[in-house]
C-alpha cells in the first residue's frame, strides 16, 4: 500500500488566524514535529544500524553547541508551529550537559521526549524528568544477554533494563520500548518482549528494519514485516485495534482486558508519507525533511553566517516546500540516503 499523496501539489489552503503560519509542504501535510540529534556518537554497535568499527564521526566543531540547538527549536517553535520534539541521535544520552538542555527546549512549550539505548538512563532518568523531559523510548532488541551482546556487540542488558526501570520510577510517561525485528536473530522473542513490556508497564513497539544501516547491508529478506509481526502476536494474544493519533507512525492495539499497547511501526511495508508532519535537524544542523532525503539544508551555516531568525524561518519553509510525496524504498527509483541513521537522528 502506498500511503504517499499524489505527486501533483493542491491548493496550500489558507492558515488558521493563529499565528505561527504553519509549516505546510505542497502536499498540505503540516509540520508539527521536529526530531533533533544531538550527536552521532554511540557506545553500542547495533549490527542493523552501524558497523562494529562505527561508521566514521562528525569532528566536534562541527556539531551544533547548546545555544545553537536552543535557537534553532525556538525559532521553530515560536514561528514555524512545532509542537513537538523527539531529542535523539546517536545516543543522546552521550551528549554532555544533556539535563540542561533538556531545561532550556522545555519552557518552549513543547512535548518533549528521548529516543536512547537506554544507557546510562538508569542515572539520569530522575533529572532529566526534573529538567522537563515527558517521555522516553528505549531500544530494546531481545531479553537475552548474549543475544544482547551479538546484537549490539556491547554486554549492556543489565543497563538497559536500569535504565527502563528508572525512567519508569522517575515518573517518564509513557515509556516506550522500541525493538527492531530481524529474521533468525531475534524474531522468535516477539511474544517474549510484548509481555515484558507489558508486565513492567512499558508499551512494546515494533519497528521494520529500514535501508538506513551505515554499511548498506540492509537486506530485504531479514525484515521482518508488519504482517508477520501480527501474525505472531495474534496467534498469543488477542489484538484490539486502537485508533491511531493523527499524523503517529506506529498503528497500535490494545492487548484484550489489558491496558497493555503494543505498536508496529511499519515504514517499508505500510507507509505513512501522507500523514508525514517531522522534520528533522541532524547533530551538524542540516536541516532534512525525510528520514530517506537525498538533500539538505544547512542552517548551520546560516546560524554561523550570522543570519537572523527570519532568514532561518524563510531557509526552513523552503526546505519544506522541496519536501517530497514519500519514500520509494522497494521501487527502480530508490535511493539510499547519504547518511544512515545514527547520523540522522532516528
Ligand atoms: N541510539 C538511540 C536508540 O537506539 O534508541 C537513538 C538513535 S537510533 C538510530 C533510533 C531508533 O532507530 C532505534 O529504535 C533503533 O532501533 C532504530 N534503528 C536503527 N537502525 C535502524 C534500521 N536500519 N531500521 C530501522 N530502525 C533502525
Ligand atoms: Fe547506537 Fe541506536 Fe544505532 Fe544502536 S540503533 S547503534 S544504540 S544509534
């Protein structure tokens, strides 16, 4: 199913008299949300997402400071209409002073939430939920330490599992674990990691294996999709849709009699490029309207230049404007992007 809108543009019908003018693309979709990494560094090596040697860093000057992230959200808090920001990387949580930027993004009057590997959660939970962090993701692949450490080629569960019980402990809600299915690695623990979500309270959420690895071995035939998710999960557990929120990635069901929510994000095999309303701010302040763009914005140089906020403003709306109707991953027409997701920010 392609999900994409139609490759011709209609009308941009007029904004509402609130201001800010929102940020609208030519399909119409509306822009509320705004992933930030905040480094492309990690301490784990998950083999779907980088090599074992890492895929090569950004040099330090060319990561954006704490007063050019702050900037950069604002102006696309209080011009641009975004609501929400997901902070990520990389690992985030490897980003120096994390808590204290944490305070200055969320006076914004944003929602605020972390993706991480969840190391080193277990010690900062509780003042990054004090500095204003409202919600956590935690990538969580298996429950098997060795399989942990084949996976990740790091022997870090117990951290891990610190880290989901001390973001739950310091009141981060809801807490979500993300885990990425792949086929004759961990695809055998689907029913496994759904009842240990659900008996911690966590809410499990699948994600398919998506063409963003740093060593471009992505491979098809190791995705495990969707459909093949709900198989399992249907054979164990009695599935009761839930209607999705507006534009959220993940299509999600109630466990019957539960309050446990388990989540498929389906990026290949179901696409949700016509809901599309992210953007996204690489830890080097390129600005990319799509996780699969083959282009970018760079605000930093604008930031750096001098510019002043409605010039960053009219680079942003423009970058918008070029956004296209969606990925074409399984198509002639793919291609991969120049970078892989750790340097994105996923
Ligand atoms: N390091 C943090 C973490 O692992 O949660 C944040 C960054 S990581 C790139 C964000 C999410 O992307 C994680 O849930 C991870 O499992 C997922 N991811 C990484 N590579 C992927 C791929 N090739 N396909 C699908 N998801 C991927
Ligand atoms: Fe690091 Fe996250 Fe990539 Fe794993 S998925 S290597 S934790 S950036």
């Amino acid at each position: 199913m392609n999900t994409a809108p139609p490759d011709t543009a209609p009308p941009v019908s007029a904004p509402p008299v609130s201001a800010p003018h929102p940020l609208v693309d030519r399909f119409g979709r509306v822009h509320t949300d705004l992933r930030v990494s905040l480094t492309d560094r990690c301490n784990l090596r998950c083999t779907y997402c980088m090599p074992a040697e890492g895929p090569g860093w950004l040099a330090r000057a060319e990561v954006l400071e704490d007063d050019e992230v702050v900037r950069l959200v604002r102006i696309a808090v209080e011009r641009l209409g975004v609501r929400s920001v997901r902070l990520t990387g990389g690992e985030p949580l490897l980003r120096r002073g994390l808590a204290g930027l944490v305070e200055r993004i969320a006076p914004l009057g944003v929602e605020l939430s972390l993706t991480t590997n969840g190391i080193g959660l277990a010690r900062t939970a509780a003042a990054l939920r004090e500095a204003g962090l409202g919600r956590v993701n935690v990538s969580l692949d298996t429950l098997r330490p060795e399989r942990f450490a084949a996976i990740t080629r790091r022997d870090r569960l117990g951290d891990v599992l610190a880290g989901l019980a001390a973001a739950k402990a310091a009141g981060l809600s809801p807490v979500k674990v993300n885990a990425v299915p792949v086929r004759g690695v961990n695809d055998d623990e689907l029913v496994d990691l759904v009842s240990f979500a659900a008996g911690h309270g966590y809410r499990m959420r699948f994600i398919e294996s998506m063409p963003l690895d740093a060593q471009g071995a992505w491979d098809r035939s190791a995705m495990v999709s969707a459909a093949e998710i709900l198989a399992v999960l249907e054979e164990r557990f009695d599935l009761v849709p839930v209607l999705r929120h507006g534009n959220a990635p993940a299509e999600e069901w109630r466990i019957a009699g539960t309050d446990a929510v388990v989540g498929v994000i389906a990026s290949v095999t179901r696409p949700f490029c016509g809901g599309c309303d992210r953007v996204r701010l690489t830890a080097d302040g390129q600005l990319r309207t799509c996780l699969f763009a083959t282009a970018e914005s760079d605000l930093r140089a604008l930031l750096r230049g001098g510019a002043d906020d409605a010039a960053i403003e009219a680079a942003w709306r423009a970058a918008v404007l070029g956004k296209g109707p969606g990925h074409a991953i399984g198509s002639a027409d793919f291609v991969r992007p120049d970078r892989p997701m750790s340097a994105i920010g996923g």
